[in-house]
C-alpha cells in the first residue's frame, strides 16, 4: 500500500456527506486515543526535563529506602531460612 498524506485524507473526508461527518470525527479521536494510550510510561518519563527526571528518581529511592527499613524482619527471616542441595 502506498503512503498517504493529509492532502489525499482531507480530499476524502471533503467528500463525506455532513451527516456522516460526526461518524468520522469520532473514527480519528478513537485512533489518536488508542495511538496515546499506546505509549509507554517510560517513553513520557524520558520526554521530561532532566531535572524532573532527576527529582522523580531522587524520590523513588528516598521510598525505597523507607519500604527496606519497614521490611528489615521479613527479609532477614527469608534469607535466614535453611538452604539444602536438592542435587
């Protein structure tokens, strides 16, 4: 299939009956929505300004941090239990 411009789609949509024109609309909203919705968080993320990406990690780990000190016992419990070769 050839590639096609906005001139030959706004040829097409001219053509449309202004009954159906609200049909259409709602068609290209629908296919931007879904072209939005498809990209990743990570891709916005990257999009941002490096200090804000440096201010959202700065405060990811400081939650980080805050998450391993609450959990200090289970995780000692987990890594004290028995280890056995099961070869």
């Amino acid at each position: 299939m050839n590639a096609i411009n906005y001139s030959q789609i706004h040829e097409l949509v001219m053509k449309i009956p202004a009954g159906k024109l609200s049909i259409a609309y709602n068609l290209l909203m629908d296919l931007i929505k879904k072209e939005e919705d498809s990209i990743l968080p990570q891709s916005n993320f990257m999009n941002l300004p490096l200090n804000e990406r440096r201010r959202i990690m700065a405060q990811q780990a400081h939650e980080m941090i805050a998450h391993y000190e609450r959990e200090t016992g289970k995780r000692q419990d987990w890594q004290a239990g028995e280890f056995t070769d099961e070869y």
